[in-house]
C-alpha cells in the first residue's frame, strides 16, 4: 500500500509535471489571493530547536537507497533517463550532509518489490511513498516524517459559491471518491457538506468539471496537476484548505528501513533534522512543488 497520492495515472500528467519544472510554476494564480512567497513554506516537521547528534557511519560499507520511477513528482526517470524527483534529489542530499555521498547507491525497483529487498538486505532504506502502517512498523523501522501530503478542495468556477473558506460550501455537493481516506475525512470534518461519492478519481473530476458537483476533495498533490492541466479547461480552481490529518491522511513521508539498523534510523533522523534547519529541504520542496502544497 502506497501514500493515496501514488500512481496518479492522470493523462498528460507526466508531461505537465515536466512543463512545470522547467517553467517554475505550478497554478500560478490559480488561487484568489495565494501569491507565490513565504505562503509556500515547507511546514517544519522537526523542532527547530532540537540539535541530533550524528551517529559514527565509519563502518558503514554502503548504502544503498531503493525508490521506484513510477510516482512523479516524487521519484521518476526523467527524459534522460535519469533517475530524479523530489525523493531522489533529498536522498542525494541526505548523502552529503551525512559525507557518504561514495556509500550512497540509488536504485530503483518496481513498487511490489521493494519491501521483500529490504527484508531481504538488497537495499538499506526505501523512499518511495510507502505508507507508514502499524503493521509496517512491526516489520521496518521509519525516519521521522519529512513531508505531510494535505487534502485540497477544488471548486467549479461557474458555481455561485460566496465566501473563500469551506463554511461555504454547507449544503452544497461535494464530490469524493468512494470509500477512500478523503471520503471518511470530508464527514468528519465538515457534516454540513453534501458529501457525494463516486466509483473513481476520474469520474469524481468529471462531475466537477460539467458542474454535477459545485467542488471535490481529494489529496493535495493530485488536484493541483488535473486543475492546471488540459482536461480540467480552466474549469475550475484550488478552495481554501489545505488541511492535513494523521488520523486520516497517515503520517506522511517518511524514510523506510531495516528493523535492526538504528544507527542508520537516527544517522537519517539527524541529516533530515539539519536539512529542515539549513533550509536545503525547503529548496528540494519548491523546485519540484514551486506554488507549494499548503
């Protein structure tokens, strides 16, 4: 089980993506009132404060860290080739700060495969947006979160919706996919919403776009691509939020890693705390998400 925001299978979505990257912007505009600037900070996900000291790596032989190249932004090959994403560029940045960049290896392997070669001592850690489970925990250990991955709502532009804030939005219908975490998450955070819940992702955006629903919510990733893309035909923009849940949404990204190597747990631990601080995880974050996730 993947992060709800993996395999997002969106047409155009890797040559979008693409177009992002080079262009440096992501909807800009696209939200009333939401420059590009300091609004698009990196929540910290560790105490500013806080110092973690650097285990001894001396007799670390390699490292070798496992991703995939099917989950873009985040790890993918790019038109070279070449392996690249926002996890890839943080695990190459995880390398230098912790000095083993000639330990480091990248590799990357199909989803399905990945938890079986780190039991089975091909790989040393994976990151890859696997989600952090209890069940998961008794098998691997995991670094602290590093990203959280909000839910988002998008809004017709042709509904007469006053106000900028979910509040809104009581009484009106708002789609979600079907028995997802986004689903669960809408009725609990906002009863007064006309929840409507369709079969898939696609069919959801398709009453948004035609006006079958006045808005959807869904994960935070995922919407800003579609409403920036072809298919949406500037139908439709980012509603206030973004808003993010443990409880429904998980703990986020988080680097995944051998049951029995704590010294490796906290040596990721300390080179994430001091990328967070140094303002390099910051960098990373907007060269692949330039108008920012929250």
């Amino acid at each position: 089980m993947r992060l709800l925001i993996a395999s997002p299978r969106i047409k155009g979505f890797f040559n979008l993506l693409q177009l992002c990257l080079v262009t440096g912007g992501l909807l800009a505009g696209a939200v009333p009132g939401q420059a590009a600037g300091s609004d698009n900070a990196l929540p910290l996900t560790f105490d500013a404060r806080e110092r973690l000291s650097r285990p001894d790596l001396s007799a670390i032989i390699r490292v070798r860290i496992l991703t995939t190249v099917d989950f873009p932004p985040f790890n993918f090959a790019d038109q070279t080739g070449r392996l690249s994403g926002f996890n890839v560029d943080l695990a190459r940045e995880i390398c230098a700060e912790l000095e083993i960049e000639a330990k480091c290896q990248i590799q990357a392997l199909p989803f399905d495969e990945l938890e079986k070669a780190l039991e089975s001592g091909a790989g040393e850690a994976v990151m890859a947006g696997i989600a952090v489970t209890r069940e998961r925990r008794q098998r691997f250990a995991f670094s602290r979160p590093y990203l959280g991955v909000p839910a988002r709502f998008a809004r017709n532009l042709t509904a007469k919706i006053d106000g900028d804030t979910a509040a809104v939005l009581a009484g009106r219908p708002v789609g979600v996919v079907r028995g997802t975490a986004h689903e669960l998450m809408l009725k609990a955070f906002f009863p007064n919403v006309s929840a409507t819940p369709f079969d898939s992702y696609d069919a959801m955006l398709e009453a948004l776009k035609t006006g079958k629903v006045d808005a959807v919510f869904s994960d935070g990733l995922r919407l800003p691509f579609w409403v920036a893309g072809e298919d949406a035909a500037k139908c439709c923009a980012l509603f206030d939020g973004p808003y993010l849940s443990e409880k429904f949404l998980g703990e986020g990204l988080s680097v995944m890693l051998r049951k029995g190597d704590p010294i490796l747990v906290a040596a990721f631990d300390q080179a994430l705390s001091a990328l967070s601080r140094n303002g390099r995880l910051q960098d990373i974050y907007l060269r692949y998400f330039p108008n920012g996730l929250y």
